[in-house]
C-alpha cells in the first residue's frame, strides 16, 4: 500500500511539473509578437543593394580609421547581401538619410568549428561619416540590444549602452536565421528580435540618418533588407 502511494504521489507530481513547464511554454508564445513586416505588409521599400553595391557605402570603424579590403558583396540569385568577414571593421550605410522609419532585416553568421565571438551589427540614425551612431548588436545566441553614441543637448556625444536591460537573448546561435527589426520613431528607438522587444532607448539625439550593417570579422550573410518610413 505504501508503495502505491509513493508511486501515486511521485506520478502526481510528474504530472504538475509537466503541465506547468506546458502552461510556461503557453505563455512564452503568447507574449511573442509579430514582425512589423508581418503584421503591417504594405509600403516597404527592398534596399538590398544590387551586385555594384550602388547605393551604398563604406566606412571604417573608427571613420579616422583606414579601410580594409572589399569585404561586401551581393548574391544576387540568393538575394543576399554577404560580409566575408576578412577586410576589418566597418560599416555599410545606405547612401540616404532617414527619419522616422522601421528596418527589417534578417542574417546568419556562417558557422565555424571552434571559433567564437562571433560579432556583427545594424544602423540607425548613423551621421554621414559614421562618427555619430546607433547599434543593434548581436552575436552568437547572445546580445540583441541597442548602444552607441548620440548627440546629447548640449551637443556632445554621449555613449549609451541598454545591454542591462535585455534578460536572456533572442538571438538565434550561428548558422541559424535571425529577423530583427530597429524602429526610430522622434528620439525613441526600439529594437525587435524574433518576436520580443528587447530594449527600448528614449533619448536618440538626431531626428534622422543612415541605416546600415556591420562587418566585424565574421562572415555574416543578410536578406530581405526593407524599409518603411513613417510619412
């Protein structure tokens, strides 16, 4: 009889641990959300950059910097835009300035056995030489937050970093797609990341600049670069 008991009870308790770890996973759905790409699919603008990357533009990181080799090119039958990772850090900014708007984008690192610290980024709001910037890093299941630096009101660069405010990550590890979406409406900047905000910024000093991506030593592969800007 004790020995139904015990199985009973460790049963129940089995039988509690699963329907909480199921009502855990429920709730983690729920609270996911769309893609604004998804949810509002009208007025997007595709800025992948065409085989000459006409259009667009390097700068080092830091802009006093000397650039490396040509690292970026276009896949065209693949749609996508591919850093190779090998001629040093620096970004590519779309030759445009934009205010108020949302960018869309998705990327995979290709993966490598034995390497780590896999490292890239994207762009809002960026000056023209890139000495003024605002970044969405992400790495290898890690990251997914926004830092940078930004005008302050008295007109000097302040750095900002809102990497405390994101718990666990979003990001997918290399050689898995990620969809990430910055969105800057006045001086608010939000950042999405396969399906959760992960961390808002409120004190954006410039009402507009250039999006763009990173190359930070890795290969990093981008699609389905869109925009929508907010007229």
């Amino acid at each position: 009889m004790l020995d139904n008991a015990r199985y009973s009870l460790k049963a129940t308790s089995t039988l509690l641990l699963l329907t909480s770890c199921l009502l855990w996973l429920q709730a983690t759905h729920a609270e996911e959300t769309k893609s604004k790409l998804q949810s509002e699919p009208d007025g997007w603008v595709d800025v992948l950059p065409p085989a000459d990357l006409k259009g667009w533009y390097r700068v080092s990181v830091p802009p006093t910097g000397q650039l490396g080799r040509e690292q970026w090119h276009v896949d065209a039958g693949q749609k996508l835009l591919i850093c190779d990772g090998d001629g040093g850090h620096d970004m590519l900014l779309l030759d445009k300035e934009i205010s108020d708007a949302t960018f869309h984008l998705e990327f995979r690192y290709t993966k490598v056995e034995g390497k780590t610290g896999y490292n890239s980024g994207a762009y809002v709001r960026n000056s023209k030489n890139g000495d003024i910037w605002h970044q969405a890093q992400f790495g290898d299941a890690k990251d997914g937050f926004l830092f940078g630096q930004t005008p302050g009101a008295d007109g000097q660069k302040k750095s900002f970093n809102l990497s405390k405010q994101i718990s666990g990550t979003r990001v997918k590890p290399a050689g898995e797609w990620n969809t990430m979406e910055i969105t800057a409406a006045g001086k608010v900047l939000t950042l999405w990341v396969n399906g959760e905000v992960t961390c808002q910024f409120d004190a954006c000093g410039r009402d507009k600049g250039y999006i763009g991506v990173e190359g930070e030593g890795y290969r990093v592969e981008f699609r389905n670069l869109k925009i929508k800007e907010k007229h």
